[in-house]
C-alpha cells in the first residue's frame, strides 16, 4: 500500500500542491526533495508534513539567480545543499541551505557544445572527489566537472 509524502492535492502551486513533480532525492531524515517541474522550483517536504518547503526556485521561469526554468535532476548533499539541473537556463545550480538565491557551478554561458556550455542538462551526480557529473541531453555527452 502506498502513502502520500508530498501533493496529493490537485495540480497547483500552493505549497500544498504539485505540478509535474520530476525527480526526487530521499535524505537520511527521510525528506523527500522534489523538482517541481512547471512550478519551475524545488521542494522539501518533511516527514510527515502537510506541506512543502521552497528550497530553490519559485520565480516564475526566468534565468536570474533567484529563479530556475523547468528543474529536472537533483542531488542534496549531507549539509542540505540543493544542487539542480535548470534545464531550460543550460546550467546547475547549487542553493545553500536557506539560501535566496542560487550559485552557477556548470554551464550558465547559454546552450552549446563547449566545454563551457551545457544544452539542457537533465541529470546530475557527485563522485566521491566531489566530481560533478552532468548529462546533457542535447549534446549527447556527459561532462565532469572538478
């Protein structure tokens, strides 16, 4: 039997509400991190909550370092940094916890196939070095970053 952790109550964009939930990443505490797709942000969602917490994004789609457009992939570290694949801006992003606004650590320099381009990145994961990995979709490769 399945249990609600997070939405469960229409699509929306209350913090209440889901509207394409994408990836997930369950911490240790068993809070379930979402990009939340067409709300173009990323939620936290405690155990047990009723509702989400904020944690990237929530400003409307546009590339400033305060807002995400269209979030995919996401990793959270044992610190609670949320690192995300910003999709339709070619870059990830890494927000600290309780951060306003995010930092640009790939990509960012708009799309193309340059070692420092991204063209939407859509995955993202951490070796134990600290090496990012990123796969960007419509360059058909996945780039390490140290």
């Amino acid at each position: 039997n399945g249990t609600l952790v997070a939405g469960g109550n229409g699509n929306g964009g209350g913090l209440n509400q889901l509207n394409v939930p994408e990836y997930l990443f369950v911490d240790r505490d068993h809070s379930v991190y979402l990009s939340d797709w067409n709300n173009h942000r990323v939620m936290k969602w405690v155990e047990d909550a009723k509702e989400g917490i904020v944690v990237a994004g929530e400003q409307g789609a546009r590339s400033a370092l305060t807002q995400l457009n269209l979030p995919i992939g996401l990793f959270v570290d044992t610190l609670g940094t949320v690192y995300v694949a910003d999709t339709s801006n070619n870059r990830v992003m890494r927000w600290t916890q309780g951060a306003k606004q995010g930092t640009v650590i790939a990509g960012g320099n708009g799309a193309g196939a340059g070692a420092k381009h991204l063209g939407v990145p859509v995955d993202l994961s951490f070796d134990r070095c600290g090496n990012l990995y990123v796969a960007d979709q419509d360059n058909d490769r996945i780039q390490r970053f140290s």
